[in-house]
C-alpha cells in the first residue's frame, strides 16, 4: 500500500529550479534512501512533506488524503515526523521532558523504552539538561530517541549521519532497522552512498528529479561512479 504519493512538484529558489515537476512515492513499511549531492534539494523536500514551506505546485497525498495545504501541526497528528538535520536545540529542559513533548500523556516507561532504542541510558541521560555539554552524537540520538516516541507513520531523517562518529553511525543504522521493525515508513536522507544499503528502494536526486531509482545496491554504484566524478548535475545526460 502506498502511505506517500508526491505528484508534479515544483519548486523554485533564488531563481533555481530546485524541484522540478518532482515524483515520488513511498510504501507503508518502506524504507526508501533519496540521495543525492549537496545543494541538490533534498532537505527542501523534506520541508515541503512536513509543511515547513510549501511547493509552487503539485500534489502531496499522505494516506490517500491530499496534505498540501495542511500545517506541520496537522501533518504532524496525521502521523509525518522530520527530524532534523540539525540535533535538538531547545535549552533548558531535561531530557526526559524534551522526549515527553512529542507524545501526550507519555511516561518514564515510554521515554526509558525510546532510550533504549538508541543505546542511551536512561539512569545516565533522563535528568541531564539539553545543553552545550552533550556531544552531537548524543544530541542526534537524544533527537532519534523523541522520534521513536511518536505515534509516526512516517519518519524523515534528513542526514541523520550528518556530523556523527562511527561509534554514533553504528546506532543511527540500528535505529533505522529498529523503525522498520516498528512498522514504520522511512524517508532516509543522505549524500553518503554507503547509506543506502538500509534501504529498500532507493532513488538519486538531481536538477529537481529522481533521475535513477531501483535497488539500492545499483543505486549506490551509480551514485558514487556517475554522480561524484559528475560536473554540472544537470542530470540532462544520465544514463537512465
């Protein structure tokens, strides 16, 4: 069953074309791998499929339901969660609290069971204050662990592997199986080719398309002996 269906979307920025007549659609259980260069507009969908900012034209359907004009707070209890880039960055508050705010009524059971998740300790990490002295890769996980916590259908990780050790990479992997596992769809979100192999479809984003999508494996290849060595990621001349 198809949860996400996205229909001819265009979107531009400083005069780019940054997606153009875009499509893509996502399976329920499905994690799918959208790669791509930086600047290619990866994180720009993943704002429009929250509702961050909206397209120019085109159509997004979230369980057969057309969410284009809806808020992130409406798309949110539908069931779409994008964690950013970009850790946490709310002071002040204890950790514990920080994963209670994505779910109502949540419990230290709940919070204990999202730690686990991601290998923190909930002894260690429920009273600590989100500040300067977690390590990014805490703060990622932390961000991952408020993720598992949420009745989501769909789950966005814009370069979760962004910024992390190879200690924090091992359970951002685990993390992505254990959302499978959950039942959850993922939109993972990378410029790194070994990335890709989490997923179970993946697709290359350049000059606003899918330009290439299959298994991820071939995708992979493709990404990193095409498109690395690729000039003006134009797309125009890719193989398809």
């Amino acid at each position: 069953m198809t949860l996400l269906e996205i229909k001819s979307v265009n979107f531009n920025a400083d005069n780019k074309k940054v997606l153009n007549d875009f499509n893509l659609s996502i399976k329920a259980g499905e994690v799918y791998c959208l790669i791509g260069t930086n600047g290619a507009g990866k994180t720009t969908l993943a704002n429009i499929i929250m509702g961050v900012v909206k397209a120019e034209s085109g159509v997004l359907l979230f369980k057969n339901v057309d969410i284009s004009r809806l808020s992130i707070t409406e798309r949110a209890k539908m069931g779409i969660t994008l964690a950013w880039q970009k850790p946490a960055t709310i002071e002040g508050l204890s950790i514990n609290d920080y994963i209670k705010l994505g779910k109502k009524g949540s419990t230290d059971a709940d919070v204990r069971k999202a730690f686990e998740s991601v290998g923190l300790e909930y002894d260690e990490f429920s009273a600590r204050i989100l500040d300067d002295k977690l390590s990014g890769g805490e703060r990622k996980r932390i961000e991952l662990a408020s993720v598992v916590n949420m009745d989501s259908k769909l789950v966005i990780l814009d370069e979760p592997d962004s910024g992390i050790d190879m200690v924090n990479m091992q359970f951002i992997k685990k993390f992505i199986s254990k959302l499978k596992e959950l039942g959850k769809s993922v939109l993972l979100i990378t410029h790194k080719e070994d990335m890709i192999l989490l997923a179970d479809k993946a697709g290359i984003l350049c000059a606003g398309k899918i330009i290439r999508e299959g298994e991820p494996k071939k995708v992979s290849d493709y990404f990193k002996n095409g498109c690395r060595v690729c000039k003006d990621f134009t797309g125009e001349n890719c193989e398809k």
